[in-house]
C-alpha cells in the first residue's frame, strides 16, 4: 500500500480498508489542526491506486465500506472521482460505502450532476 504521509483512521471504524488518493489538505489553515502542517497537497497517481487496491481485492476481497485518505479529496474533480470510484467498484465489487472526510468548500463546487 501507498502511504506517504499522515495516515489516519477513524477510531469508530478500525477495520475498514484505507486507500490514499491524495495526501495533504489544500486548505491547511485551521488554528486546531497539525495533521498536515508539513506536507504539501498532491493526488496519488493513479497507477498507485490502481496497486492499492488489487492488494486489497486479495487481502479484503468482501469489503463493503472503504475510508479514502487523506485530508480532503472531494477537492479532486468529479472525473477524477468518478474514475477512482468506477476502479474501486471494478475491484471490490461488494463496496457499498465510501468513507472520506471533506471540507464544505469542495463540496460546494460541485454541482448535482
Ligand atoms: S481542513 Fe481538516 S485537515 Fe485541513 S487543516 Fe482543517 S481540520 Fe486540518
């Protein structure tokens, strides 16, 4: 698996699979937060991505909830999105919850298209 900086996992949910399709946070300003103070924002290539997650459709082949890492990734564009969520579901078909932290900021951009 590729992870190349700060991982974290939700303590309600410590078995779900984590998969990082970004690192960092784009917006890195908030007075309580230290979680990526040293990292700058970047996409995983997708090729990482696509090796991530062959490895978890032969270690966790029934996963039915992914989290996605790392700080916020609906900043990417709903292709980009779109075209990671078709490769999760090409490769963990029984997926039917996936997990992420967002900002409102990215979500706002998005329209309902
Ligand atoms: S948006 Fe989230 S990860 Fe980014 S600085 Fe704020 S709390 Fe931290």
């Amino acid at each position: 698996m590729h992870f190349t900086g700060t991982v974290y996992r939700n303590p309600y949910w410590p078995t779900w699979p984590l998969l990082e399709i970004t690192q960092g946070c784009t917006h890195n300003r908030c007075k309580f937060c230290t979680m990526y103070k040293d990292l700058s924002f970047w996409m995983s290539p997708m090729e990482w991505i696509e090796e991530d997650l062959k490895e978890l459709s032969e270690t966790d082949p029934d996963a039915r909830t992914i989290q996605l890492l790392s700080a916020n990734p609906l900043v990417l564009t709903y292709d980009k999105l779109a075209a990671i969520f078709e490769m999760i579901h090409r490769y963990l078909p029984r997926m039917e919850y996936i997990y992420l932290a967002g900002r409102v900021t990215d979500l706002k951009n998005k329209t309902v298209e």
